[in-house]
C-alpha cells in the first residue's frame, strides 16, 4: 500500500466513518454524557482505592508474572489507544479547521461552536479511556511497590481527570484538541514506558518522560494564553472560558505535584543509586 492509500483509509478509519464525523455530544443521551458519569466514576474510584488499600489483604493474590503480564497488556493497550487518539484527533484538527482561519486553533467562535464532528469523539474518547485509567491504580495496590507509589499526586490526578474532560469537553471548550493532543501524546511515552517496565526492560528515560508531562503543562498555559488573547480582542470571542479558567487552575496544581516529583525524584543521588540497582539488577 503506498503512502497515499494509507493516508485515505486512515483518515476514513479515524475521521470520515458515520460513527465519528457524525458524533454529537448530546447531554445525558450517550455514555458519560451527564456530569453524573464522572462524578460516580470518581466517587466509586475513590471508595474502591480506599477499601483496597484498608482491606488489601483479602485481595486475590496474583503470581509476580500473572501481575507482569496483565500489567504490560493495560500498559500497551493504553499506549497503542493514546497513539490513536492523537492521530485521530490531529486529523479531525486539520479536517475541521475553517480555511483561511488559524485562529480557530486557538479559539472556537462563543455560541457558535457544539461539541460535535470528529474533533469531539477523540474528545469523548479520550474522556472515557480515563476510566480505563483506573486499573493503573489497582495494579499500583496489587504490586510489591505500592507504598512508593501509590501517592496523593496518582489517586489526586485519576479521580479528578474525568470530571475535568466532562467540564471541559461537553462545553466546547477551545482547547479541547490541545488538550488531547498533548496529553495522549504524553501518554504514548508514558505508557510505552510502563509496559517496558513490566516486561523486565526499565528504560534509562524515566527523567524524560516526567520532563514530557511537565512540560505539557506549561504548553497549555501558554496555548491558554493565546485564547484568552483572542476572547478579549475579537467580538465574538472564544467557546468555554468558564472551563478553561477551571482546568488552568487543575493544571497549576498538576504542575506543582510534578515538580515535587521531580525534585524528589531525580535531584538527590539516593533515587538515582536505586534506579541504578533496579537496572543492574535487571541485566
Ligand atoms: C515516570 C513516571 C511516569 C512514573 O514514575 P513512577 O516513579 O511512579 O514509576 P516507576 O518508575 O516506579 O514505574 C515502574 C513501575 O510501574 C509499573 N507499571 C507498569 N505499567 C503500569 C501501569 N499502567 N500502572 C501502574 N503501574 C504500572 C511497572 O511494572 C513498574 O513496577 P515495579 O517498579 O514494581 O517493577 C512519572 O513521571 C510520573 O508520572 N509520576 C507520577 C506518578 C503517577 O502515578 N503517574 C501517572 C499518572 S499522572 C499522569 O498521567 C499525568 C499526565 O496526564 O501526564
């Protein structure tokens, strides 16, 4: 198949099928599409975390391997559905974008734009594989390093990221692409990551992937910027401020837990001489 066949029936697959260039986020019609989906969701993802943890012994126990293995397949399968989503989602971009209008990259026009066409369904894609995001967590409870990492920055980051693509996403929000983009573009490394740690292969470039997800918040910040630019000097101006106010302020918090990260992480020698044990121990 050459290069131009394969554009055309990846661009069919992810962008033109009826399924997704006819999508519409209608409220309260299709899965997750009231604020109730994600409110249960963190509210049952929480309750679970936290009887797992107090009851963790009466858990079934899984062998080393049976926890590797289901831990490497959720980690490829999130890694391969991210890399989907961020072609998907940059396809729709350059299918959806008015021609002759760069701006609406940064700013759907108020009142005039509804969370429908391809752009939205990587959208409500992307929100409801963060429930799929969830077994992280249960695989984190079920491992033999639980206590280091099962922190307030994971649990904090899982059960508040739904809500937040809720907010955002069934509003219109400008940013919504922006935020897919880099998020599952993050998550390709991240979870490409994860899965070569479970399969026993620890990359040397734990560092980068955490540089990665620090420094998609700062692109957000400055895209937000560009937005907030355009909402105050044109007439119209932009579509879902509100959320976009919101997720700025989740997004400062993210960035600080991030860079406690890693500061601990990967400013002192003895995490560096524990990485380093890890890998020897692996050759
Ligand atoms: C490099 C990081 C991605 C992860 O750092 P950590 O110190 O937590 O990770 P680590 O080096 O110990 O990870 C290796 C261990 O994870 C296991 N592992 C593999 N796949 C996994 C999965 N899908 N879920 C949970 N654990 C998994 C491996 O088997 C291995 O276990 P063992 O060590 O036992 O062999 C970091 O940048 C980071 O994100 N830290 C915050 C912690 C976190 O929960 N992040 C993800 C959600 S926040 C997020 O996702 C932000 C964003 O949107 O970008």
């Amino acid at each position: 198949m050459n290069m131009k066949a394969l554009y055309s029936r990846t661009h069919y697959w992810l962008v033109e099928h009826p399924t997704i260039s006819q999508f519409e986020w209608k409220h309260g019609n299709n899965l997750g599409s009231s604020l109730l989906f994600p409110i249960v969701s963190a509210f049952i993802y929480l309750s679970l975390t936290l009887l797992a943890i107090r009851f963790s012994l009466i858990l079934p126990t899984l062998s080393a391997a049976t926890l590797r293995l289901i831990t490497a397949l959720h980690s490829l399968i999130l890694c391969l559905l991210s890399l989907i989503m961020v072609v998907g989602c940059s396809l729709s971009v350059v299918h959806q974008m008015p021609r002759h209008d760069l701006k609406w990259v940064f700013c759907f026009p108020a009142n005039h734009t509804l969370p429908r066409g391809p752009l939205f369904f990587w959208a409500k894609f992307f929100y409801l594989s963060k429930i799929l995001e969830f077994v992280d967590t249960l695989l984190i409870i079920l491992s033999s390093s639980r206590s280091r990492r099962l922190t307030f920055l994971h649990v904090y980051h899982h059960a508040t990221v739904p809500v937040i693509c809720y907010l955002t996403f069934s509003g219109a929000n400008s940013m919504t692409h922006v935020g897919v983009i880099t998020n599952a573009s993050v998550h390709v490394i991240m979870y490409a990551y994860y899965f070569l740690c479970a399969v026993g292969k620890r990359p040397r470039w734990k560092r980068i992937v955490t540089n990665c997800q620090i420094f998609q918040f700062i692109l957000y910040f400055v895209c937000a910027v560009a937005t907030i630019y355009y909402h105050l000097t044109t007439e119209i101006g932009c579509s879902g401020l509100g959320a976009l106010y919101f997720n700025m302020t989740f997004n400062t918090s993210l960035l600080l837990l991030f860079l406690d990260f890693h500061s601990k992480n990967y400013a002192n020698n003895i995490t560096k001489d524990r990485e380093k044990k890890l890998l020897d121990r692996q050759k």
